[in-house]
C-alpha cells in the first residue's frame, strides 16, 4: 500500500495548477496570473501624463508610490473604459520592474487551472492584440482567455503610438 501513496503522490507533483485572477472587459473573461497581482484597488483620482502612448491614462499615487496606470481596453483595441463600481485597477509587478496598474471592468474571482485545462494559443505573428493571449482556460463551463502580461505591459508599439 506504501507503494501505491508514493505513486499517487508523484502524480500530484506532476501535475502543476496555477491561481488567475479572473477579470472582466468588456464582455469577455481574461485571466491574469496570480504571481504578477501586487494589488487590486477600487478606482482612483489619475492625474494625466502629457506624450504617452494613448492607453496610458496617467498615474495615481499608492501608499506614497508613483504608479503608472494603463487602459487594458485601449491597449486592446476595445471601446474606451466606463467607469463602474465594479471598475478596479490592478497592480501589477513583474519580476525588477515598477508596478503598473491596468483598468479592468471588474474582478470576478480566483480560479486553479491545472495545464490540462489549458489550452495555448497560436496566432499570426503581425497581429500583435492576439500576442496578448497566451492560452485559453477552462473553468465551471467557461473560456477565459489567459494574458501574458509581459506582452501586455511591453512598449513595443511606443513609437507608433505617438
């Protein structure tokens, strides 16, 4: 019987589960991994910035930091934010970098997704909105689009923005 534990245990190393925090624009769910979530605030007075690419809406101060905030639906191509109670930013951090906080509709929950309810995604290399996407999970029934939040919060299109 000792055996069969070992065996069962391993199979429980094996397969690996990470925690998304399911979130909403627009219609859509998206899911962001919840090893980048610094944070996750109600909605707060943003002071513009002048030249910045037009997704940023500015900056807000957090606990005495300066942190800059981007509109997820601009970035996205989606129709301007309406602003909810349900509206919240989310901070992100990503390994060194500073935070950044990103304009979602509304928080929903927090989800375990193991990879075999994950599903990745391939998409054409010169539509960079897809690159957003890094797979598609399934939970309770519904799709919920996975963000890589390294190529959400990247300035690669900065110089065609402007």
């Amino acid at each position: 019987m000792e055996n069969v534990n070992a065996i069962e245990e391993k199979k429980e190393e094996v397969s690996t589960t990470v925690q998304y925090i399911v979130v909403k624009i627009g219609n859509e769910q998206y899911g962001i991994n919840i090893k980048y979530v610094d944070n996750i605030t109600r909605l707060q007075k943003i002071t513009r910035v002048p030249n910045v690419q037009p997704y940023m809406q500015g900056v807000m101060n957090l606990r005495g930091e300066v942190v800059a905030v981007m509109s997820l639906r601009k970035k996205m191509g989606l129709p301007a934010d309406e602003f909810t109670n349900s509206t919240r930013i989310i901070i992100l951090k990503l390994n060194s970098q500073d935070e950044v906080g990103i304009i979602v509709d509304e928080v929903k929950e927090v989800v375990n997704l193991e990879e075999s309810e994950i599903e990745k995604v391939f998409y054409d290399v010169k539509d960079e909105k897809s690159s957003y996407i890094s797979g598609i999970g399934k939970h309770n029934g519904e799709l919920i689009s996975l963000l890589d939040i390294g190529a959400v919060i990247s300035d690669k299109d900065k110089d065609s923005a402007m």
